[in-house]
C-alpha cells in the first residue's frame, strides 16, 4: 500500500485485513474521470481565487490530464493497494509533480469530493438512461403504428375480457414508460447539484468559489448546506426506486411477451436472435432475454433497500458507510442500461402473427359486453341487459356455439328487442371501433395517441443536465 496521506497522527501501521477492508478502488475507479474533471475544476478554482499560483494550477492540471490519459491506456496500476480513487490519483500526481501536487487539496475533503464525484456519474448515467427509455419509446410506437390493424383478446385475470387493438395495449406501455421518463428527469434535476467545497462537513475557511466551480462543471446551482451535502444520498435512493419501478414495467412486459410466444398463445414470435436453445431438448428455442429481464427485476429491487437501509440509521454528517452506496448505484445502471439497450433493439424485430390474435380476440364470448350494450341502447335497463345477455353466454356454453352463431330468433327468445343489426354490431372491429372514449381503444383513439406520442418524442430529443427543469 502506498504511503497513505492522512497517516500523521498514526504511530502503527494498518493492519493488512482492514486495508482490504475499508479499499473502494476496486469498485470506485470506475469514478476516475469524474474524480479527475472534478479536481481540474477544484484547481482552476483555487487559482481564480488567489488560493494557489496560477503555474501551480496550470502544472497541477495538466499533470491531471496526462493522468486521465494515461488510465485511459491502462499505463495506471489502479488496484488495492491504493484505498480509493481519490487518493489513488492524488498519490500518482505527487509522484509526478512532486508536492505542489499537494496543494489540490486545500479547501476540500474527501467527503465532498466523493459526494461530487458520484453526481457527476449520475448526471452522465441519468442522461444515458432517458436517452435509451425514449428509443425503447420510440420502437413502441412504430410497433402500435404498423400493426394498427391488429385486434386482440384483451384480458383481465387472464381470461379473455374484450377484444382491443394490440397497438392500444402497446401504447399502454408507452404511457407507463414516460412515467419512468418523468421519474429520471425529475431525479436528474435534483443530481444536478454541486457539493465541492463543502470540505469535511462545515464548509471551508479559505476564500473559494463554490459558484465558479459549479459553473464551470456545468451545474445548475450549488448545494444549500455543507452537512447535507456530504451526508445525504437521496438521489442516488430516489435514482435506485425510479430503476425499480421502470423495471417492473419492463419485467410486466416481459412477462406478456414469454407467455405471448407459448405454443398456447402464438401471438407473437421473437428473433432467433434474441432466443437460445436447450442442451437437452432440439427443438427448443427459448424466450432468455424477457425471462432476464424479468429475473434482474429482482436484483434491482435489492439495491433500493440496500440504499434506504444504509442511510436510515447514520447520524449527520458522513460516515464511511456511505462509501457502500456505489455498488447497487452502479449495478442498477448496469442493469437497467443494458436491458433497455436489448429491449430497444428486440421489439423491431418481434413477428406479429396477427390471424392467431384476431381468432382469439372474437373467442370467450368477447362481446357480451356489447350483447348487453345493445340492449341498454334500446331503453334495456343495463343491469337486466346484463342479465340477459349472460343467460345467452350460459345458452351458447350448453349448444357449444358462439354468440355471432345464434340466429336473430334465437336472440329475440332473450329480449324482443333484438333486431337484425345485431350481428353488425358484434362485429370485432365495430366492438373495438365504438370505444371512442378517452383513451379507449377505438382505432381513432389509438391513432391519436400514436400522433401525441410522436410529437412528445421528437420535443424530448436529447436530454442533457442543460434543459431539465431543476427543483428541489
Ligand atoms: N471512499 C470513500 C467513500 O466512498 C471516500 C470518502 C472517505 N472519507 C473519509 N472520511 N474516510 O465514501
């Protein structure tokens, strides 16, 4: 282990097992160069204000630079015998430049600067994240508009409830996806705060400028207080609960679309691609990629509670269990990045079998809804409509044939009110076409919906820090 820089008051060294215990570098150097655009900023700052040289600075920097290029190429050994990436680069840029490399610390902690470092990462991976949720969007939407004609059994407890236009189910996912949006926007927002300077915990007596250096890291504004900028980790727990709630979407989906490529469905049929077979079994193809998607909901869900447990017991202001918040952080962007990159690409090439859907969409008496509709549009009462119309369900179960099957005689032995437009009227596509309500699924409906989605899309475009609405 490198000569550590806090050893001063120390008379023994540290054991070897507490060195490897309380190391981050194996995880945290994923952070080097937000470690490193962050003291570049420190710098330059601490040179503005007349705190250092200006050549110290420009030497210091530079250095940093050269640093960052040189990790880049992997001519850095970042491994466990340095504690963490914070003085892993502080140790190389002294032994580079001597001890003016030690002035880039003055006036900050490693407190601060790892409550900077992990914004900067989030920031970058929130950005990443909408990016991908709105190609995912983006496929939803082209699938909904080139299959608008499809009609399927839409379903509640699974059972076959009223036919809807697949494009209609689609654009339900669309709709809970820009909720997701919305979550990682409003979550991106509170990120974009800047701690640096807020040192150990209580601020810093030398004369910096917190603005200056939120500024030139792009940030929307400074942080209120020194304690709570070291001390809270809300938007990491807030980032942790957005990925989960976006992933149980995603597993919902995932969910239909195993069950959708059963032999017992056949809705649909998924890529070669994006299926794998069995050692066992030939004939197999196998839906892996939602059954994982599905499976890593789990993992993403545990690293919420590993956060919210981690904070709710520490008293103000940090303590080094915080150093524990960078694993699940970093697992669920993993996660949730490298579903989403599958997802986006999977949907495009997901085969619709449209007959199979629009066969099953008219089967289990799909449209004794619209039996007792009829009937209440003819001054039927809709709770006797309801009535009679499931006596005929009960009647067609017994002569084992389907509602459309019954001649108007037959009907008009229910209710006299049965007349010959009937059998237009439980027509599938007239059943789906009629719900024009909002958000219903009547292909007007849904062709409106698909309008409105394109044009929230296109005003989304690229999401960066710059054009997030902040609040706090
Ligand atoms: N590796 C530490 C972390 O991730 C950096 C901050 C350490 N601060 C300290 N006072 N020991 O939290």
């Amino acid at each position: 282990m490198a000569e550590k820089l806090w050893n001063g008051r120390f008379e023994q060294p540290t054991d070897k097992l507490v060195e490897e215990y309380t190391a981050s570098i194996h995880f945290d150097s994923r952070l080097y160069s937000h470690d490193i655009q962050g003291s570049i900023a420190h710098c330059r700052m601490l040179a503005e204000c007349g705190i250092i040289a200006h050549e110290e600075a420009s030497q210091i920097v530079q250095t940093l630079g050269e640093i960052l290029r040189d990790i880049e190429r992997g001519k850095v050994k970042l491994d466990s015998s340095q504690e963490d990436i914070h003085m892993a680069i502080e140790n190389e840029l002294t032994a580079r430049i001597g001890d003016i490399g030690g002035k880039l610390h003055t006036a900050r902690s490693r407190n601060d600067q790892v409550a900077l470092d992990m914004r900067l990462f989030m920031r970058e991976a929130l950005s990443s994240l909408l990016e991908l949720l709105r190609n995912v969007q983006a496929a939803l939407v082209q699938m909904a508009e080139e299959n608008l004609e499809v009609i399927m059994p839409g379903f509640t407890h699974l059972q076959h409830a009223q036919p809807v236009l697949f494009s209609h189910h689609l654009m339900a996912y669309y709709e809970m996806f820009s909720r997701d949006f919305g979550r990682l926007s409003d979550c991106l927002g509170r990120t974009d705060v800047m701690p640096l300077g807020s040192a150990a915990l209580a601020g810093t007596a030398f004369p910096t400028d917190m603005e200056w250096t939120s500024r030139e890291l792009g940030f929307s504004r400074v942080i209120a207080n020194s304690i709570d900028a070291v001390s809270d980790r809300d938007y990491l727990i807030e980032f942790c609960s957005a990925a989960a709630i976006l992933m149980m979407h995603v597993s919902r989906m995932a969910e239909e679309l195993v069950i959708w490529s059963s032999a017992e469905f056949s809705f649909i049929e998924i890529s070669d691609a994006f299926c794998t077979g069995s050692s066992i079994m030939p004939q197999k193809k196998n839906p892996d990629v939602p059954e994982l998607m599905r499976g890593k909901t789990g993992r993403v869900y545990g690293n919420l509670f590993a956060l919210l447990t981690l904070a709710k017991g520490l008293p103000l202001a940090y303590n080094r269990d915080l150093q524990e918040d960078k694993e699940p952080v970093f697992d669920s962007v993993d996660t949730v990045m490298a579903t989403l990159r599958l997802l986006g690409k999977m949907l495009p090439q997901i085969r619709i079998h449209s007959e199979t859907m629009a066969n099953m969409a008219g089967q289990g008496f799909t449209a004794a809804t619209d039996l007792a509709d009829y009937l209440a549009r003819r001054d039927v009462p809709f709770r006797k409509a309801h009535h009679v119309a499931g006596r005929i369900v009960q009647y067609c179960i017994q002569a084992g044939k389907d509602l459309g099957e019954c001649s108007l005689d037959e009907l008009k032995g229910f209710h006299k009110a049965f007349d010959e437009d009937i059998f237009d009227f439980l027509e599938i596509s007239s059943i789906v076409d009629r719900r024009l309500s909002v958000g219903g699924t009547a292909t007007l409906r849904v062709k409106e919906a698909i309008v409105r989605a394109k044009a929230d899309l296109e005003s989304r475009g690229a999401v960066s820090a710059k054009n997030i609405k902040t609040e706090e």
